[in-house]
C-alpha cells in the first residue's frame, strides 16, 4: 500500500446477513435493512431461471452504493480508502485474482477511491424468486432506459434498427417508466430490483459517483440473462466524454458513462461470468441536440 493511499480516511463496511455477527469498529450494513433485495422486482430479472451469483452481484452493486454513500470525501482532497466484505454464494469465484482485480480497477478508476474486497462464504442460501414465464428467445442487444431524453431518444431509433430484438432495462423510479403484465406474464427487467437504506446511518456523501456501476452492472447482468452479447448506451459524446474532460474543483474525473469505464466492467464480467459483453456508444460522436425529435 501506498504512502498516499494510508493517508486517505477509511471507510470500513461489514455486509451482514440476517442473524450475522456485527463486527467493532466497522459500519455494519445489514441485508434485510440497508440492502433490500425485492423479491417482485427479481422475479423480472430470474425470467428463466435461478443464477445465485447474479443476486451477489446485483448485491455488491447494493453495497458499494452504501460504501460510497455513508462517509463524506475530504474537504481538501477526494480519495477514502473503502473496505468491503460481503457475503456470496460461490466463494472460490469471487475469490479469483482476475474478479478482484478487474473489480477493484473498475471501481478505483469510477470513483477516485481505493477499493479493497474481502468475500465471505454466505450462512444461508438466498430465497428463490417466484419464476416468470417470458421467454427471452430472439433478443439482440439490451439498453438502459430511464426518464431521459438521451434514454427515450436512442431507444426510439435502436427499436427501429433492432425491433423486438431491443430488450429495455429500466433505471427509472417513476411509475409511468415500468409497464404493466403482459397477459399476466412479468416483464423483464421492469426496475431495480434493490434499494439501499440509510437506516440509523447518515448518508452524508452526495456525488454518486458509484451509480455507473449501478447502471452498468444491471444493464450487463440484464444481457447475461437475456443470453446477448450487447448494451447500447445511450448517452451521447456529451454526456459520455463531456464530463470527464470539465472537472470541477478538487474532484476526480467523472467516468461514470466513459467507454473506458464500460470497458472495465466488460472485463469484470467476463473474469465473474465467462462472458464477453460489449458496452456500445452509437451516439457518442453526436450531441444532445442532434436526438431531438429522434423518438
């Protein structure tokens, strides 16, 4: 470890499961309380069938979310150094080189902060979501879809392009953004399906910086399951580029929509799934005028 590195504050976040030991001196976040899975909103995700190492990821999406959250960065400087031990099903998997490498480059370059994993054999196995019964055959490319004109506009012309084979992956929170059962039948990927709570901590730290790995790992996880090798991003050059080259103070660069971000994740889920996913940006040498009118 670095002289720089033992300089920033830390962050200590102890991922618990229900009946789990709390441990001293660590911000124990428990599963159950600060990291809610929902169980109608999996049941979008597991349409054919039940992948545990897909709930620990959309878990460790969970938690890093809570790590950033619950400790301010510095006044002067922006780096903490995070800890993070979390609870999975298949321990020897999260426990390769190349998985905790790839997670911690992703997570390091994204955040500005130094990441470290500690992976722990879970006590229990997590309850099985109730099955949908959509079939996922003939899909092509997966994109993330939210309130945005960017999210509505590029979905607009890659349903063009693509037709039925676009499967959307909601990010939104609005009703109006998830539809309805089709003839009783979930739809997939209607909306995140955890939240994080505060609970008795106080989430102090507001610049989200960990939210691209949010949508990239739900987008991902989305294609994985829908068993497609693509995600269509949707931003343009200037959401994707323009904010990493416009830093503002002391803060480190926003990667957050950045190809060389979503290339890091690509290899994280490659090293954790056996799959190469490919982030695309057809609307990254455009600006956000030239969509208007595009949905």
């Amino acid at each position: 470890m670095t002289n720089i590195e033992t300089e920033l504050p830390e962050v200590k976040v102890n991922v618990i499961e229900r009946g789990g030991t709390a441990r001293k001196q660590w911000t124990n976040c428990r599963i159950g309380t600060h990291l809610q899975l929902k169980t109608d909103d999996l049941a979008s995700y597991f349409l054919a069938k039940w992948e545990p190492i897909v709930l620990d990821t959309l878990l460790l999406a969970a938690a890093v979310e809570f790590c950033d959250r619950v400790k301010k960065r510095p006044k002067l400087g922006w780096g903490r150094r995070i800890y993070l031990r979390l609870p999975v099903h298949d321990l020897a998997t999260w426990q390769k080189a190349d998985v905790m490498s790839a997670l911690k480059s992703a997570l390091d370059f994204l955040t500005g902060d130094s990441w470290r994993f500690e992976f722990v054999q879970r006590r229990t196995i997590a309850p099985v979501p109730q099955q949908g019964l959509l079939a996922l055959e003939d899909k092509i490319a997966v994109i993330p879809f939210s309130e945005g004109l960017d999210s509505r506009a590029v979905a607009g012309l890659m349903t063009k392009a693509i037709g039925a084979g676009l499967v959307r992956v909601r990010l939104g929170t609005k009703s109006s953004d998830r539809p309805g059962d089709l003839n009783g039948r979930v739809m997939p990927f209607t909306t995140v399906p955890y939240e994080v709570s505060k609970g008795d901590f106080s989430f102090s730290e507001t610049s989200a910086r960990s939210r691209g790995l949010k949508f990239a790992l739900l987008s991902g996880v989305a294609a994985y399951l829908a068993n497609v090798s693509r995600v269509i991003v949707p931003e343009s050059g200037q959401g994707a580029l323009g904010p990493s080259l416009v830093t503002v103070g002391q803060s480190h660069d926003d990667f957050r929509n950045h190809p060389a971000f979503t290339t890091k994740v690509s290899q994280f889920l490659k090293a954790l799934l056996g799959v190469s996913i490919e982030y695309e940006f057809p609307r990254l040498w455009y600006n956000a005028s030239s969509l208007r009118g595009a949905s």
